[in-house]
C-alpha cells in the first residue's frame, strides 16, 4: 500500500484530506478525468497502542531496511 506523509504536501491539500469525514469520499481527477477516488478512514483511537510486530514480521522488517540501506549506500 502506498503511503503518503500529510507533512509533504501544501497545506491547503494537507487541510482538505484532514477534514474528510470517515467514510467520505475524494476524487481526484486531472484534466477533467478521474485520476484516483480515496476514501477516509476512521482514525485510530487516541491511547490505544498498535500491537508490537511479530518475530518473523519484525525479521523481514529488518531485512528489508538492511536491502534498502546496502542499496542506498
């Protein structure tokens, strides 16, 4: 799944994407076709921790930034 950091984008895009309701939907579109519809997602609740990765998910997680820094240097 792609990801994109709302810190990246100009504010008003970033502020548009922020107000979306859960569950409304967003059209993005370019010359006047339809590039991409994204729909909101619920937020995850404040204070409630995402579950750890794991031991074989947290292996390929390390194994996968070890590829990407061996490529990048």
């Amino acid at each position: 799944m792609a990801s994109l950091d709302l810190d990246d984008l100009p504010p008003r895009v970033a502020q548009a994407l922020e107000a979306l309701a859960p569950g409304e939907e967003l059209i993005l579109t370019r010359d006047g076709l339809v590039v991409a519809r994204l729909t909101a997602g619920d937020a995850p609740a404040a204070g409630e921790p995402a579950a750890p990765p794991s031991e074989a998910e947290m292996k390929e997680i390390l194994e996968h930034f070890d590829s990407m820094i061996r490529d990048e240097f």
